[in-house]
C-alpha cells in the first residue's frame, strides 16, 4: 500500500512539473518580470535608466504650441513618422485642436512637411493630416502587422472622447484618413487620454487599451477584436497586486524584438504634488491651471491578457533638471520604442508641457535594455523554471566589469546538472555585447537539448543579463 501511495504522490508531482513547463520556443526573453525566475540568490532584477539625448521636436508652429501632446512614433522601414495633438491655447475658442505629423530618416532630425491636405489660418502649407474634433484631442495610430490585413490599411488609428466613442480609423499611407465604419467602435471608460490600439501576433487580434478609472484612480481596461470594427466589452487591468496609482497614459504595444512581450512606458500622475510656486511658474510662463500636479514615466509590461505587471514601482524616467520639468502633465513617453542605431533603441518624452518651449525629447538606451538580471561583485545567481526551447545555441545580450563574468548551466527539471552544460564546463561570458552565444567546453551547439524541459542557473559577478533566445544558428 505504501508503495502504491508513494507511486501515486511521485505520478502527481511529475504531472504538475510537466504541466509547469514553459514553452518559450525561440522568442526572445527579458527581464521585466518573473515569468521565468523560479528562484534569486544574491541578484535581483533592475530597472535600468535611459540617457537623456537632448530636445529633437519643437512644437513651435502656430497650431501646434505649449498643449501639443500624445506622441506616436512610428517606424516604417526606413523612416520614423510622428504624430501629435497641436494645441496653442486651452479655453480660447480662437485655437482648435488639430493632428501634426513629422516625419524622419533616423528618429534624431525631423521635420515638418507641408502637406497640402487642410488649410489653416489661411494656407494648406501645413503638417495637419486632420481637422475634426472628434478625433484630433487623442488621435493614436498603429502599424497593422496583422499577416491577413487589408494593404489599403496598412495604418490603423484610434480616436475619440467620452462623448463620442472611440473611432477606428485606417489609412494606407499613414497621412490620409478615413473612418473604418462610421460608428464609434468602442463606447465605454473615460477615454480622456490616449487610447491605443495594437495588432497582436500572439494572441492573434487586435487590442485596445484604454482609459478607465478604478477605485477613483486613473486606469486602463482592455478591449479586444477580430477584425477592427467589432470589440467586445472592456475588461480592467489587474497590476498584479501593486498599489494603484494615477496612470495618465500607459502606452502599450509589442517589443519589436520580444512581441510576444508588450511594454508599457506610461505617465505616471501625482494630483495635487505642487513642486513650483507660483512666481516661479510665472517666471516660466506655465499656464495657471498647469502647475499643481507633476508626473513622470514608469515601466509596465504584460504577455497578454487583462494582467500588467508591475516588477518596478520606482520612475523609469524622472523629470529632468529645471523646473520647468516639474509641471502638470509634463514628461508623458510618447507611444512605441524604435531602433535608432545599431546597438540603440530611442522612446520620447512630451517635456515643458503648458509652456512656450514645449517640445519631444528623445532618450536613448541599449537594445533590450530596460531592466536586467544583475548581481554585484560578490556574485550572485538565478535559477529558472521549467521550460523548453527551439534552437540549437543560446545568445545573451549582457555586460560586465573587467573584473565580472557570467556562466550559464543548463540543468535537468530536477535541478541536475547535464554532462556537457554545467558550470564548470561553460567558457566565462565577459565584456558587453548585445549578441553573444555561450561555450560550453569548445562548442555552443544545443540542439540535442532542443524541445527537452530544462532548467538554467545563471551565475553573474558584476554583470548584467539583459536578455537571452535560443537561436537557430549556422
């Protein structure tokens, strides 16, 4: 009988390991969350910062002004197109909002075609791609990667108010616009911010994000769709158990070289935080009503699904030096992350907002590199949970002291070592690189471990992991 149940309790523990197994396949894995640490050991995840790379936007045209706001960009190819409300002064019936569009070879140096398209104060040269006031306060736009889109609507957009819905808008250039259908599609939440919309290749459908409130804070729900024009009902976004707080924008969309992982670099608003006193605000020229609160950027992420999950609840980006930075609804990211360089990614921020020197600053940052697995001079390690994997030789983006190294293992679901992938036999990863490929003896070849359940331990000194895949090499 003993036997029997000892039998029974090792068949249950079995299936439950095999049920936890993790399937990442070749994707790209970082870390912004947990979703595969089984265990830390003197190392941590960390937030990392990026570099402030200086004012590349100026929002210093007529109809454009100190209330230009909710930035996209969007990298198609070869070039960078921004979108934007222009907005010169709040209250006065003499300025309406309108859609701006910039447009770039590198994300660095932009510029402000005339368009021809609407006329305003008296002549179509111009960047305005829209004139209407349901969709100019908050216009969001997309590049649809849906395999199965219609090529006249390569562009998707979402936009609209409280009152009267959210739009779906589609175009093929991305300059001109037209309603998908001409009700608004989605009718709920608050939507007094900027609402995006994505195509999402993991989950197969397209995904809304948008503003909603929850227990008297600022926040986001969901909403999904087969095909553009039919959503269902919004579902609230859980933080995994972090406190709420006021999330003027959240930003969503897919990490171009992780998509199965959406990051969310979003505002961050703090009602009521004053931080400049009213002669210094007029001093700045901020207008009244736009000097109590501050904000900055946080770092959000999801895999799907009504959970964002919050592995860091310090600013991602804090306001810059200067007071001017200090003000109500400055320093909001603008929607996506694009590659500007080799080695580089860029995401922008709305900065000196309610100010005659409103403007888009650009901040810089390694590819992949929003957050780590880090472990000091003292070293440090991380054990992983089940999973298998599809390649044949396994890749890290990472850097090191002089002085530090990483090794990597390749365990069993057990947690035994496998002859040819411990620790002892792994060639020490030491410099910084974006892509690398681990050595264990003389050979980087994986692939007789490839669909297997395993486990890794990493063992970091003075390092930094920014991400890891399993690649399908030569």
């Amino acid at each position: 009988m003993r036997r029997y149940i000892l039998l029974t309790v090792f068949i249950f523990i079995h299936s439950f390991i095999i049920a936890q197994i993790i399937d990442i396949g070749s994707d790209r894995e970082l870390f912004v969350d947990n979703y595969l640490v089984e265990d830390l050991k003197e190392a941590s995840l960390e937030l990392q910062h990026p570099v402030d790379e200086g004012e590349v936007l100026q929002f210093d045209l007529p109809w454009e002004g100190a209330f230009s706001a909710y930035v996209t960009i969007i990298q198609d190819g070869d070039i960078f197109k921004a979108y934007y409300r222009g907005l010169p002064a709040i209250g006065n019936d003499q300025f309406k909002e309108v859609t701006c569009y910039a447009e770039s070879e590198d994300g660095i140096i932009w510029t402000k075609p005339d368009l021809g398209i609407h006329e305003v104060n008296g002549s179509a040269d111009n960047n305005v791609i829209i004139i209407n006031e349901k969709f100019t306060h908050n216009f969001s736009p997309f590049l649809d990667q849906n395999p199965d889109g219609a090529k006249n609507e390569k562009y998707k957009a979402l936009a609209g108010k409280k009152k009267t819905g959210l739009f779906a808008l589609v175009s093929s250039d991305g300059i001109h616009w037209e309603k998908k259908i001409t009700e608004s599609v989605i009718d709920e939440g608050n939507l007094d911010s900027q609402n995006v919309g994505l195509w999402s290749a993991s989950e197969n459908k397209y995904i809304a994000y948008f503003r909603t409130s929850d227990q008297g804070f600022r926040s986001v729900s969901r909403s999904t769709s087969n095909d553009f024009k039919n959503w269902d009902a919004g579902k609230k976004m859980e933080f995994g158990g972090a406190p709420l707080e006021h999330l003027y924008t959240q930003q969503t969309s897919p990490y171009f070289r992780a998509p199965h992982i959406y990051l969310a670099i979003g505002a961050r608003f703090m009602p009521n935080r004053k931080v400049i006193s009213d002669q210094e605000a007029e001093k700045l020229g901020v207008d009244t009503k736009y000097y109590n609160d501050c904000s900055d950027a946080v770092l959000m992420s999801s895999r799907g699904g009504n959970q964002y999950e919050r592995q860091f609840m310090e600013s991602y980006i804090r306001p810059g030096i200067g007071l001017q930075n200090w003000v109500s609804r400055s320093n909001y990211p603008a929607l996506n992350v694009v590659q500007t360089g080799e080695e580089e990614m860029s995401i922008y921020v709305n900065q000196d907002y309610a100010q005659p020197s409103a403007h888009l600053r650009r901040y810089s940052m390694r590819l992949d590199g929003f957050s780590s697995l880090s472990a000091g001079f003292g070293g440090g390690e991380m054990l992983s949970k089940p999973f298998t994997f599809d390649g044949n030789a396994l890749e890290l983006n990472y850097s090191t002291s002089a002085a530090g190294e990483i090794l990597v293992e390749i365990l069993d679901v057990n947690g035994n070592k496998i002859p040819g992938y411990s620790k002892e036999e792994c060639q020490p990863v030491i410099g910084n690189e974006i892509s690398r490929t681990v050595y264990w003896n003389d050979s980087d070849d994986v692939s007789e471990l490839s669909g297997t359940p395993v486990r890794m331990r990493v063992y970091l000194k003075d390092a930094d992991l920014f991400s890891f895949k399993f690649i399908k090499s030569d």
